[in-house]
C-alpha cells in the first residue's frame, strides 16, 4: 500500500473508532439560540443570548487547585480569577490583584480589588488568597502543579485587601503563575470537595450546571467587577472527534471550536466565508514520553535508537499538513529561551540499528524482529482516542518500528483513562502534549525534575535537577536563557522526551460570533466581550 493510501485508510479508520468512542457522550446542542422566542421573529430576538463552545474532552474537575486538564482550564477562566491575568504576550496584568511591589527578591505584596464577592455573595478579601495558596503548597492537599508554587514560604494577611508573599528564594517565574483561581475560604475549608463539582468564583460566568462527559453550562455575573459579560450564557459541549466538532460549527449548532483540529477540515473551513480561521503561535509541544521504569526503555541506547525512527517532517507534513511543526527540545519557539541549534534526533533507521546493535539487540532467528537473550523488543505505544491526529500518528509509528525490528503494540482509549494510566505510569512510550507553556521553567520542573510533580517517565538527573533549580532562582534573563538551553540539550540527549511537534494554535468561528478575541494559550476569558449577532 503506497504512503498516501495507507495515511488515507488510517485516518478513515481513526476517525471512525473516535466517532464510535465518542457517540455515547455526545450531546447534539439544540437550535442556535432560538429556544425563547420562536414566536415572535423566529430566533431573531434570542440572538446574542447563549455562546456555544465545542471542547475535546470534559474537565476532571472544577477545582482549578486540582484541574490537570484544559477544559478544567477553559471552565476556570469563565469562572474565576487568579491574583493576575497574563496577556497575549504573556505579560501579568492586573486581576484580583490591582497592582504589586516586589521590595526584595523574596517579598511579594499584592493589593487586591475592593468591592468583589463570590457568586454566592460572600466578599472577596486577602483570608481567601491566603487560603487558595496555603492548600497549593501544602503536600497533603497533593495539587498537580504544586511544584510550581513550592518556592513558596508563606502568604501573610496584611490587612482585608493586602497579602505579602514571602519566599524560600527567589523565583523568576512565579508572577507568570499567579493566573490560579482564587478560590473561597468559606467554602473550601469545609474539606467536603464541592469545589471539585460546584465551583464558586468571582469570575464573569457562574456555573450552573455541570452534565458530564456532555456539557457545562454558565450563565452571566451580573456583578462582575470587570463589566457584566455582554452574552447571558456560555455553554461548552464535549464533541471528542474533531470532526465531528467542526461539523457542528459548520450546521450551527455551536459557534466556536479550537485546537485540537483536523487539518483537512480547517482548509474546509478556511473555504467557507460564512467563518473566521484565527491561526497562531502555540505555547505547547506534543511529545513521545519513555518510560524509564520499562528495563528496556532505561537503556538510552534504545530511546536514542528508537527516536532515529521518527519521521517529524512526515508527521507534520502528511498527517499535521504543517498545522503543527517538527519539534526539536522541549523549549518552544515561543519562548524567549529558545535555541534552534538543538536538533534532536533525526530520522535515521541505519542509526538507529547500529544503536540497537550496540545495545545487544539482533534479529537472530529471522523473524524481523529484534530479540537478546530470547526476548524480543516489544514495546506499547499509547495515546487517547479523542484526537484523530495522535491517533494517525501513533499508527504510523507503529509502522515504523516494526518495519525495523520493534514489535509495536498501539493502545487508544478516552482521556480519563489514559490521563490515569500515565499518571501512574502504566505505560512504555505515550504520545501527549504540553500546553500553556509561560515559562521555561514550566517546561522543565514538573515534567524533569526527579521530585517533579509530572515526571510520568521518573526521569532523573542530578545536573538537571540542579540546572532546573537554578533556573527557577536566577533574575537575569540571560542567565535564566543559558540554563535552560543546557537543560534542554542534557534532556533532549538523553530522550527524556522525544519532541515531536511544536504545536500551532488555531481557532474557528461563525462570523456572527464577534469580539472574541484569541489568545495563544486557548483561553476563554474573552468570551466576556463576545457576543453572536445577527
């Protein structure tokens, strides 16, 4: 089968297995905002009162102390607020926090907003700051990202409307993570977990109802302190097969999709002009994870011979159609830190069975596959079913392998299961991404370091470790550039991950739907100034 057909089959293939994985969840979302006024001018009066989102996957949970996920993020961002909001340049701007001093290089002192409540009416004051960031650096609550804010020391009350953050030294990054929502003491100190299904922000959307693995839906704030959001409702809809998503927009069901997309139905859509294709900058890559508790994975040998077998260019030229562009390291272009020269591997299948070969593995009995001392090289490549592309990928390198002697096993299954199965390291190699990269140091701590809260792979390296550490204390930005550029040569050496793609950003719309601006990390917040018009 030539490589254009066999891409052809496997994608008719992977988009068919997502169809039926995804069919029992998927909620049809009823006629575009007409439900209230069908008989007065048809729908014409109900314009403008509901947004309609299709998400990937569902949230984990409402908790953003606790969210691991996107569209945990995407619910966060409706309906609350952190200390910051980062711009599209990832600058901090003021949030719940009006404005901050940093006297020294271990002080914060934020001064929050007056005159804010949480959706339940109880006011916002510095008790709840201090509350949200006392629960995220302490081990027992176990946040996901707790890693990011261990350089915390305390959060002191100066008064109602002032917290002083006191550092165990400094951190470079820590302002870029202070984006978290800020979540109620009152409520969360009850220990009894509603957070996690009933969240209760200050942000411009309350939730109110929360039908899983089918939607979430929100309505306005009316006392948002940053204007009461132009559109009454937001409601996301979990459409798992990205086709399927975008055939929603494209019949007016919902308004507004975003990465992940199939790339021949973003060129449909660019097509159309009854819609809007916004195309940037990611702030993520998406990456082969070894496991290095696999024995076989442990040998570098294996993982620098099984990275020569990656075609990158195939993958974002045939499969990604250039929407995503060959990785190299773990630092994106994106970012201030990033170094061109780190190449990566590249595909090389002679290399890689010299690798083999010096690694003690041969094909000794003819059967093209790769064996030493009677076992053959037999690894699982996983990734989730929800992302037709991750799919076609993960085929294709299924291919590959075998061609060249690694008997390759390919497990899909829906997020939840394989978030939890790479969490708790079930797996050998898995195919994933990283996204809302602000900072180097976001790359590299939770993913790299040994006690890192994200390390599914267990990792270790003590110059990497130290390097990442220093990264995190060291102000002067070329020092921080220079760090994080030997970081990533060490990790991208030793295949800590493999880059494969530096991800593209993009968005799609109906042209009714209007002020809503895109941002490259995904974010929703600017679903407060949109509204779908006539």
């Amino acid at each position: 089968m030539g490589q254009k057909n066999w891409f052809s089959f496997i994608f008719v293939i992977a988009v068919i297995f997502s169809v039926i994985l995804s069919g029992c969840s998927y909620e049809k979302p009823s006629s575009s905002n007409s439900s209230s006024s069908e008989s007065n001018n048809g729908d014409s009066a109900a314009k403008g009162d509901e947004i309609k989102v299709g998400l990937d996957v569902d949230a984990g949970t409402m908790d953003p102390r606790l969210s691991k996920d996107t569209s945990a993020k995407r619910v966060s961002e409706l309906v609350y607020d952190g200390l910051v909001r980062l711009s599209a340049n990832l600058e901090a701007e003021p949030a719940l926090a009006t404005k901050w001093e940093n006297p020294d290089p271990t002080t914060w002192i934020f001064t929050l907003r007056e005159a804010v409540t949480f959706h339940d009416g109880k006011p916002f004051t510095a008790e709840d700051v201090k509350y949200t960031y006392d629960s995220l650096i302490d081990p027992n609550f176990k946040a996901p990202y707790a890693s990011l804010y261990e350089p915390i020391k305390s959060v002191e009350v100066v008064n109602e409307h002032q917290v002083k953050f006191t550092l165990k030294q400094p951190s470079a990054p820590l302002l870029s993570y202070l984006d978290i929502g800020i979540v109620p003491k009152h409520i969360g100190e009850k220990n009894d977990n509603s957070l996690s299904n009933t969240p209760i922000g200050t942000g411009a959307y309350k939730m109110v109802s929360w039908d899983k693995n089918s939607k979430i839906s929100f309505e306005a704030n009316e006392n948002y302190w940053n204007g009461t959001p132009i559109t009454k409702k937001v409601t996301y809809y979990v459409i798992p097969d990205n086709s399927t998503r975008v055939a929603s927009l494209e019949s007016g069901d919902i308004d507004l999709v975003h990465s992940p997309l199939s790339p021949q139905d973003i060129k449909r859509i660019k097509d159309n002009d009854q819609f809007e294709v916004k195309e940037m900058e990611g702030l993520g890559f998406t990456y082969l994870n070894f496991n290095q508790k696999n024995p076989i994975l442990s040998d570098i040998k294996i993982r620098q011979a099984i990275s020569h077998l990656v075609n990158k260019e195939v993958i974002s030229t045939d499969i990604y159609q250039g929407m995503d562009t060959p990785g190299k390291s773990p630092l994106i272009p994106a970012s201030w830190a990033y170094d061109d020269s780190i190449s990566g591997f590249s595909y090389d299948p002679e290399k890689a069975a010299e690798l083999f070969k010096e690694a003690g593995w041969e094909d000794t009995n003819g059967d093209k596959i790769l064996d030493k001392q009677g076992e053959k090289l037999t690894i699982t490549l996983s990734t989730h079913s929800e992302d037709p592309n991750r799919m076609q990928a993960v085929e294709y390198l299924q291919n590959e392998f075998t061609k060249y002697g690694v008997q390759t096993e390919v497990k899909t299954s829906e997020w939840p299961t394989f978030s939890t199965a790479l969490t708790e390291g079930n797996f050998d190699i898995a195919l994933v991404g990283w996204l809302n990269l602000v900072d180097p140091d976001r790359s590299f701590y939770n993913p790299f370091h040994t006690n890192g809260g994200s390390n599914y792979g267990k990792y270790s390296n003590p110059t990497v470790d130290s390097l990442i550490e220093k990264g995190r204390t060291a102000l002067d930005p070329k020092e921080r550039t220079s760090i994080y550029q030997e970081a990533a040569k060490i990790v991208t050496e030793e295949v800590a991950y493999d880059v494969l793609l530096y991800q593209g950003y993009i968005s799609m719309q109906n042209k009714k739907l209007t002020g809503f601006v895109a941002h490259p990390s995904g974010s929703f917040y600017g679903l407060k100034d949109a509204e779908v018009t006539n």
